[in-house]
C-alpha cells in the first residue's frame, strides 16, 4: 500500500458545526482535510477547506475507496446522531450510527494501517454527577442512549489501542456555542437544538418564543448552568490532538469546556443585549435527565494539549453567533 500523506486528515461529518470550523483550523495549521460526509445533518456550503466526499460511516466500501485515494495519515471523527431527545425515542438507530458505524471506520482504518483517532465524544458520558466541576475520572453513567453511545465508542477505543496498536483522543466536549470570527460559517443545524441560536431566532422571528426547560433549579435564578465553549476554541483542541498523538501513543481523554458556568437565564439576558431585542420566553417543565449545574474541570487539556480557549465570555460567543447570523 503507498504511503499516507502526513498532511492529509480524513474528516468524517466535516460538513457540520464543529467538523466545518475544525477543517478551516487544520488548513491553518498547514493539513490538508477531507470532508466525508453523507449531508444528513451537515451543510455543503460549509465545505471551504479541502475536498468533500460524500458518504456515510456505516458504508464499508465507500470509506475504503475514499482512504484508498486520499491516504490520510489520521482521521478526526465526527460523523454521529447527537439530539438526546432522539436518542430516547430511537435508540437501535442511534447505535447502529454512532457506534457501528465507528466501528465500521475504525476497522476501515486498520485494514489500511492508520493508527491515529481523535474522536468527538461528549460530556454526556458523565450523565447526573454529583461532582462539579467535573474531571476526565470521575464516573461515567450517562443516562440516555447518545452519551452510552459515546461512551461505548470511547471503550471500543481502549480495546483497539490493547488489540491493535490504534492511538486516539476523545474529546468530551460541553456545550459548543459561536460562530467563526470571521463570519464564513456558523451553526445552522435542522432541526435546532442548541440555546444561544434558538434565542437569537427568536430575536429575529418575533412570533417566536424559545422555551426554558425548568425555572427551579437550585441555582440563583433557577435556570440550568451550562459551560458553554467557543467552537472555534473546540476546533483548536483537534488541531491540538493531532500533535499531541505523535509525541505521546495511547489511549488519552480530555475535557473541553472554560470550566465557568452559565445559566440559561444569563445567556439569554446576554442575547438580549447583544441584540438590542429581548427574546420572548416562556417557561417549560424540567427536562428528565437535565442536572442543575455541568460545568468542565479543563486543566487536564490545560497542561497536557497546552489548550486554552480564547473566548471565555458568553458575551464574545453570542456576539459571533449574530454577526455570522446577520452576515448578509
């Protein structure tokens, strides 16, 4: 078999929110990524660095034909279902995606000697933990079928590091936010989930209302604390990874959040004065499995990946999010 190409970085869902802004910082950074993508949830425009491939994970032949032209020398995995909600009503699809598919490109990998993984994990691994903030080893109980997904891919990995001499990162990401600062991609997700968007359409669509999920928490306002991230910030952190692997083989797990919190009252707040437009709100009951406070202990990728994130304020996040928003 020839020789991979040491700048070349297969992409799998790098049509997406986090996968799109992770191809624009490995051109960068000097790579070259290949965007595999089968454009269930991502987007073709977002597809600016490098080629795009179509196809799905779960397709044997069609990863082996793609790795076969373009020999990448790692694979940054991103390809997955990830709507909870979804996940509860529609667990067999769930894993059949994330997880056989992940196992399907992992074998695809190995028939073609590639050894190093960096894998989109989730801080739903954690599920309900008592400890904040939270750190890589505290225990991992998610509670719906997306974080035991995620989970078990993180697992699967461990096995094909023992087995097979495969490297790898997860990435447990908290709550991904922003847009690109230079306004050439954003989040546009169908349907959307994520807060900061839902109340930024709700400034722009005034007959729409975004709902908060429970208002009795015990926090000081009574909403949900979230850690939310940069995605720009996120997709350092895979550049990171990447150069971190050929120093140091093995089987590594990182956090990736501020390790500050903020309730969805504030976040809201925050749209509001970004925007000149307060969103119109209107109260909903707590969502099962929504713990009162998530927020990421980020020293371990602090002094091992020497990642900081550059954008801590939900100030700087919400203002990316409507100036790519308001682009046109």
């Amino acid at each position: 078999m020839a020789r991979s190409n040491s700048k070349t970085i297969l992409v799998t869902g790098g049509a997406g929110y986090i996968g799109a802004h992770t191809c624009k910082a490995l051109s960068n950074a000097g790579f070259e990524p290949v965007s595999y993508d089968n454009l269930s949830q991502g987007n073709i425009d977002a597809v600016r660095w490098g080629p795009f491939e179509h196809g799905d994970i779960l397709d044997r032949g069609r990863l082996e034909n793609v790795i076969d032209r373009y020999r990448p020398a790692a694979v940054i995995h991103f390809a997955a279902l990830a709507y909870v909600s979804e996940s509860v009503a529609a667990p067999g699809k769930y894993w059949n995606t994330n997880v056989n598919g992940s196992l399907n490109l992992v074998e695809v990998m190995r028939s073609r000697n590639i050894n190093q993984f960096v894998f989109s994990s989730s801080c739903a691994v954690y599920g309900e933990s008592p400890f904040q903030p939270i750190c890589e080893d505290v225990p991992r109980r998610p509670v719906n079928p997306y974080g035991r997904s995620k989970l078990v891919v993180e697992k699967l990995l461990e096995d094909c590091h023992a087995a097979l001499n495969l490297n790898s990162v997860s990435l447990r990401y908290f709550n991904a936010a922003g847009a690109d600062l230079d306004g050439e991609i954003g989040e546009d997700h169908q349907p959307e989930t994520h807060l900061i968007p839902l109340a930024l359409n709700s400034v722009i669509n005034h007959d729409q209302s975004i709902t908060v999920f429970g208002t009795d928490y015990p926090t000081a306002d009574g909403t949900c604390i979230r850690d939310f991230v940069h995605v720009s910030d996120l997709a350092d952190a895979h550049v990171k990874a990447l150069d971190y692997l050929h120093g140091k083989p093995g089987v590594h797990r990182f956090n990736l959040g501020t390790g500050h919190g903020f309730s969805v009252q504030q976040v809201i707040e925050t749209v509001g004065q970004v925007t000149g437009i307060q969103p119109s709100i209107r109260q909903g009951p707590r969502r099962p499995g929504d713990p009162p406070v998530l927020v990421a202990d980020p020293v371990r990728a602090n002094q091992e990946l020497n990642w900081k994130p550059r954008y801590c304020k939900i100030r700087e996040m919400v203002e990316s999010a409507w100036n790519w928003v308001n682009r046109v």
